[in-house]
C-alpha cells in the first residue's frame, strides 16, 4: 500500500509520538537519466526524468512506529 506525498497544505505527522520533522521513506521510482561519463569514467547525471514514483513506507525517526504516518493541514497553508 502506498502512503501519500504531502503537499503544499498539508505535512506528515506520527500519530504516536507527534513527529512532524523526521521520517524514513522508502520509495520506488522509474527514472530516465542521461549519464554523461568524463575521460577518467566519472559518471555524472546531466538530465533526469522521473517516469514513475510511489511513496512505499514511511517509518517515523524518532518512535521508529510504521504505518502510524497520516496526513495534516499545514499550518497557516491556503486550502
């Protein structure tokens, strides 16, 4: 089950501890990238594409509790 990406209104928060700063997140992502290799073999991404990306588990930092994460009203955010 994925677990939704907050957005500008609204943040994530522990419903057992009341984290709101600190989270360990797990996502999958399907990505396009332009690698550009200099004469040593360095690789360095130039362009980057996200094709596809879901949010998998967010695990808080502090209590370490997983799927206790929900979703709040940021404060003072336009609704």
């Amino acid at each position: 089950m994925t677990v939704p990406k907050p957005t500008a209104g609204t943040r994530w928060r522990c419903t057992l501890c009341g984290n709101l700063t600190r989270f360990d997140v797990t996502r999958s992502s399907k990505v396009v990238e332009y690698v550009h290799l200099d004469l040593a073999g360095e690789p360095r991404i130039e362009e980057q594409e996200v094709l596809s990306e879901s949010i998998e588990s967010v695990r808080c930092r502090w209590c370490d509790a997983a799927d206790q994460v929900e979703l709040v009203d940021r404060p003072g955010a336009q609704v």
